[in-house]
C-alpha cells in the first residue's frame, strides 16, 4: 500500500467512488511550507467527476507558516495509477514529509 496525501478533490465521496470504485478512510495530517491556489480544470471527465471547474493545487513556499491541512489514504499501486489518471497535467506527483513524521504521495503543481 501506498500513502497519498490528499487536500483537495480527492478528498470528496463522489470523486472516490469514480475514481477507485470505493469510499476511502484516511488519517487528517498537516504539509508544511506550501499554500494553496486555485486552478481552472478544462478537462471534462475531471470536472464530471468533481462538479467543479476549479480544483486547489498546491505550490511549494519553503515557509514554515504556510500549512495545507489534509487527509493521508492507503491506496494500492493501482489506486495510486487511478489517482495519476484523474489528475490533470497541471499536477505532478511527489513524495514529501508530513508534520506527523509519516511520508506520502502528494500532488503539487507541475510548474
């Protein structure tokens, strides 16, 4: 199993049950140094699963002040496949330290 961080869309029942076929169950946890921004989604399979046309992406600030809270899931290798799968090219996916000392996937902007 694979942990993934999630702060945004993925976070949502709908989008779970499109996505992976199931509801998840996660642990809340905190990624510190980046902040939150809003982007627009133009990929329609996206925006049907999610129901919206703008999805929080994160951007690395090095700043300790700035935090995105979130959930940590367990996926299997194929789920994190899925989740790559869901994701826009506007993501990339990267491995990062949480506040609790645990390490996960999470998706931050590709640019």
């Amino acid at each position: 199993m694979e942990d993934l961080f999630s702060y945004g869309t993925l976070q949502e029942e709908p989008v779970q049950l499109a996505t992976f076929g199931r509801k998840l169950s996660g642990i809340p946890d905190i990624l510190t140094g980046y902040r939150t921004e809003l982007i627009r989604i133009e990929d329609e399979s996206v925006i049907a699963k999610s129901g919206k046309t703008h999805h929080p992406i994160i951007i690395y600030t090095g700043e300790a002040s700035d935090t995105v809270q979130g959930t940590v899931y367990k996926l299997t290798s194929a789920e994190i496949a899925q989740a790559d799968e869901y994701e826009v090219d506007d993501y990339k996916r990267i491995r990062v330290s949480l506040r609790s000392g645990s390490s996960a996937w999470v998706y931050v902007t590709a640019h």
